[in-house]
C-alpha cells in the first residue's frame, strides 16, 4: 500500500496535511464554542408539549324545508313505437328523471330491443327497471327508490293485466 500512498502524494502532495490542519481547526473551534455555552442553556431532556386539539363547534340543529319547497321529482310518460326513441329516454335515466314507459302500441321485437337496451342503461347508471303491467315498465334512476311489487299489489287488490 506503500506504492499507492507515493502515487497519491506525487498527484497531490499537499492535500492531506491542508485537510488534517481544517479539521483539527474545525474540532478546536467547535470546542471553543462547547466552553462558552452556559449550563443552563444545554439542551435538556424536554417534555414533549401536549397536542390539544381543537373544539368542533356544537352543531346547530339543521332546518328541512318541507316538503312542498323541496324540487318536486318529476315522472316521465313515453309511448315509444321506435327504437329510435331510447336514447332520449336513456337521457331522462342520466338527467336523474325517472320514466314509466307504456309499450302497449310498440311492436313486440321492438319492445323487446327498447328493454334490453333500457335495462342496460338503468344497470349502467345504478338504476332499476321495474314492471307495471303486462305492458309498462317504470325506469328509475339511482335517487329513486321503488319500493314493493306492483304487479303483486295490483294483483291483490284484484286488478289483473
């Protein structure tokens, strides 16, 4: 290793005896500045503070409109004959409209194609499809909830489609 000590000195031959007095000035003054710091200024061990946290303002109790100044939820009829019309009714499902849909003067292959492709909507955007009648279907969104069976409650109140 003695070899790579002459190489180095031969390079640079100064270097280490600049870096050993910097540094042996560095610990002297370091240690110059340890003296001068009184006691009572030392770092002590410290309590850490307590955290407190802030007070959530009681709440107030909160006012309901009633019901009449609420935004009323507005029941779109469609009588569809083409297929052409779901998009306008998939547009009522987007727009959070809820649509009973009457396929009584619909073409049975028609009426077919508008439920698959209105169910699928309904699916798509949380909704559900429920059946009326033999012939009418209501579509609702997902801020609508339907509740019960309405053919079954049609059916015991004696009305039969």
């Amino acid at each position: 290793m003695a070899w790579l000590d002459n190489i180095r000195n031969a390079m640079h031959p100064y270097d280490d005896d600049y870096i050993e007095n910097e540094e042996r000035a560095a610990e002297e003054e370091f240690a110059d500045q340890q003296d001068d710091i009184p006691a009572d200024d030392a770092v002590e061990d410290k309590q850490p503070r307590p955290v407190f946290s802030r007070r959530e303002p009681k709440s107030q109790p909160s006012y309901s409109a009633p019901a009449q100044e609420k935004q009323k939820m507005k029941l779109k009829f469609v009588h569809p004959e083409q297929f052409d019309e779901a998009a306008e009714i998939a547009d009522s499902l987007r727009a959070h409209q809820a649509v009973l849909m009457n396929l009584e003067m619909t073409e049975t292959d028609t009426a077919r194609r508008l439920l698959d492709f209105l169910s699928g909507a309904a699916y798509a955007l949380g909704g559900r499809v429920m059946r009326v009648s033999a012939q009418a279907y209501i579509i609702a969104p997902t801020n609508v909830d339907l509740v019960g069976d309405a053919v079954a409650d049609f059916e015991s109140a004696g009305l039969y489609f």
